[in-house]
C-alpha cells in the first residue's frame, strides 16, 4: 500500500487518478463511510451521471482507464441502477438511449473510448466511441 500523500499547499489528502486502491475513495464521504463503517454491504461510487429534459436521456457512467477492471460491487450493483433505467425507458419517462455505460479511455480529447452498455444480467459489446461523439454522448444529446 502507498504511503499517505498530503498536498503540499493545503494539506488535503491526495488520491490516485489510476490506481486508487481498496483503500481510496474519490469521495469524502464514501472515504467516511470506507474508513468507519464494516464493510458487510456494496459501496458504489459515481463517475458522472448526466439528464438533459430537452431529450429525455439519462446516462450514468462508468469510466474506467484501459486496464482496469470493475469492482464486484460495481459487477453487483450497476446492473440494478440499469435495469431501474430500463423500466423508466419503458415507461416513456426516459428515452431509449438512456442507461448506464461502461466507459473505457484515457481522457484524452483524441483517442476513442470503449464503450460499453450495463444491462441487468450482461455487459454489451464494445463499441468505439469517436472523438467527433464525445460532445453528444457527454452531454445527454441523442446519437442516432
């Protein structure tokens, strides 16, 4: 395990942009919870979850740098979060491309990300995402 870091101009605690641990949380209070409570339940962070009203869609994603694997929480809990979606697309509350997303990139503007649809009881295949879909996909607008 990494030794605590501390920032150097305010003191905060410094995390891992890659290769958080078990043992970091991007969130003070999911970090809380990590370091007070026994862990006996799914804890699942957000990356980005993003509503635009004027289309009706709803994404929640998942990004994760190439490499990385999804925890047995998120394997546990994503596909509940989806199949929530799902109900509300079939109930015409959202619209059809709404969903969660497995996101796999570099962050960076140039290089296409993998993406991959989170259903109830599977991951979708993989699919490229261009750079020239980003500012759709990111911004809740329709890609069809």
């Amino acid at each position: 395990m990494c030794e605590l870091v501390l920032c150097p101009d305010c003191g905060d605690r410094m995390l891992h942009l890659r290769n958080r641990g078990p043992h970091e949380s991007s969130s003070a209070i999911g970090q809380y919870v990590h370091d007070v409570y026994p862990i006996t339940f799914d804890a699942v962070d957000s990356d980005l979850t993003l509503s635009a009203r004027s289309t009706r869609v709803l994404r929640h994603i998942e990004h994760k740098f190439p490499g990385q694997q999804i925890s047995n929480s998120q394997r546990r809990v994503l596909p509940l979060i989806a199949e929530g979606i799902t109900s509300l697309v079939a109930r015409g509350r959202l619209h059809r491309e709404s969903g969660v997303f497995l996101v796999i990139w570099e962050v960076e503007p140039e290089t296409p990300a993998v993406v991959r649809r989170v259903h109830y009881d599977h991951l979708g295949p993989e699919h490229q995402l261009a750079p020239d879909y980003f500012e759709p996909f990111f911004t809740a607008r329709l890609l069809a």
